[in-house]
C-alpha cells in the first residue's frame, strides 16, 4: 500500500469492539427517524417547532457522520484523526489511572 492509505487488517484487532464508527451510525439512523418524524408529523401543524426539529434532528445526523468518518479515516489511513487525538491525550489516560487504582 502507499504510505498514506494503510488500513488495518482488523480494525483494533476486533471489527465488533466498541468503535466509534457503530456510535456515529446509530446516531445518523436515530436522526434519519426524528427528520422524518419532525417533517412528516409536527411541521403541518406546528411549522416552528417542526421545522427546528426537523433541523435540530438533520444536525446530528451530520455529526454522526463526522464521527463515523473519524473512525473509518482512522483506521484506514495513517493519518490521526480529531477524536483518536481526543482519546489518546486526554480520555485514555484518566481511564487507566482510574483502572491503576481498582487493582
């Protein structure tokens, strides 16, 4: 492969881990329901609150997809991402201090 599109064997060693990919993809199929909801049901009857719902629901479906494209671009090339940066700095290291002390 090229020295920038590396993808992994496996990401994580296991594609059924808890990988933010499964997060931003649930998230975009709960925001998919709420648009059509939003639209479908309340914006007839209730323009204001349907049409702020509607795009309320529409904006995290768009950042479902940001974090799905994290993990997919993380793990298939060699560039570090946002939330992988997030994770390793900050999140991951409060975690194994907290994991340090229940032994």
């Amino acid at each position: 492969m090229s020295d920038l599109f590396d993808p992994e064997d496996e990401p994580d060693g296991a594609v059924f881990a808890p990988h933010h990919m499964y997060l931003g993809m649930l998230m975009q199929l709960v925001a998919g329901g709420g648009a059509i909801f939003a639209f479908a049901s309340i914006w007839p009857y209730y323009p204001t609150i349907g049409a702020a719902l509607t795009l309320v629901s529409l904006a995290f479906g768009g950042l479902g997809w940001l974090v799905s494209i994290d993990d997919a671009i993380e793990h298939a090339t060699v560039l570090p991402t946002p939330l992988d940066e997030l994770w390793t700095r900050f999140v991951y290291p409060i975690v194994k201090r907290i994991e340090e002390r229940g032994e």
